[in-house]
C-alpha cells in the first residue's frame, strides 16, 4: 500500500525504490522505515486531503516561492525540535506536522481573526 509515496513496508514485500525488505531487525542493505521518512522529509512538503480541501475552499495559492518558504520555516522548526507548528504568512496560517512533513490545515488571513490556534508547539512568523 502506497501514502504519500513511500509504500508501507512489510516483511518480504516491496518498500520505497522498489527494494524487498525484510523482517523487522533485519541487518545489511535494508532500508529502515526512519531513513525512509527521514527521506521522505527531504523531499518536500505534503498536504493533506484536509488542507488540499481548505486551500480551494478559502482560495489558498501556493507557488513555488511560497512552498521554499514553507519548507525552509519547516525546517528551521524541525532543528529547534518542533512537532507541530503554526507557520503564519502573508497568505495565511499552515499547520504543518513536522515529523510527518505533512501540512494538516490551512487558514486565510481573513479566517485568522480571533482564532485560537491549539494542539501546536511552535509558530514561525514568515
């Protein structure tokens, strides 16, 4: 079964790039599901059915500038050990999960005013 691109991984079936796996603790070439989504993280952002549905919805545009951004006030919060951040901008508010690299909601600036932003560790003002 494939999320987001990386396959779930499951004893002696195919995981990400096509490798076989092995069972759990299996030593050699084996791809370990941390790499995995450790790579995963490196390769962008996702956005969930839920914030894809938000940003149509509140007429949220993202262009490539705007994903740099987002990616970059990520990663600045992933070194400062961040799980789960309010990355606010001009556009509007991303939550992103940050071990997940994975944005859960979205938020127009006109849908900002007296919003109480909960289940967040951190914030980073763009």
């Amino acid at each position: 079964m494939e999320m987001n691109g990386v396959q779930r991984l499951e004893h002696g079936h195919i995981g990400a790039g096509g490798q076989t796996t092995g069972s759990a603790g299996a030593s050699g070439d084996q791809p370990v599901f941390e790499d995995l989504l450790q790579q995963r993280a490196k390769e962008g952002l996702n956005f969930s059915k839920h914030a894809a549905r938000r940003m149509n919805e509140r007429g949220i545009a993202v262009d490539s500038q705007m994903m740099n951004d987002l990616e970059t006030a990520v990663e600045g919060a992933r070194k400062k050990g961040a799980k789960d951040v309010a990355v606010i901008s001009a556009q509007g508010v991303f939550i992103v999960n940050v071990p997940n690299n994975t944005v859960v909601t979205t938020m127009s600036q006109s849908d900002m005013k007296e919003r109480v932003f909960t289940n967040i560790d951190s914030a980073v003002l763009m």
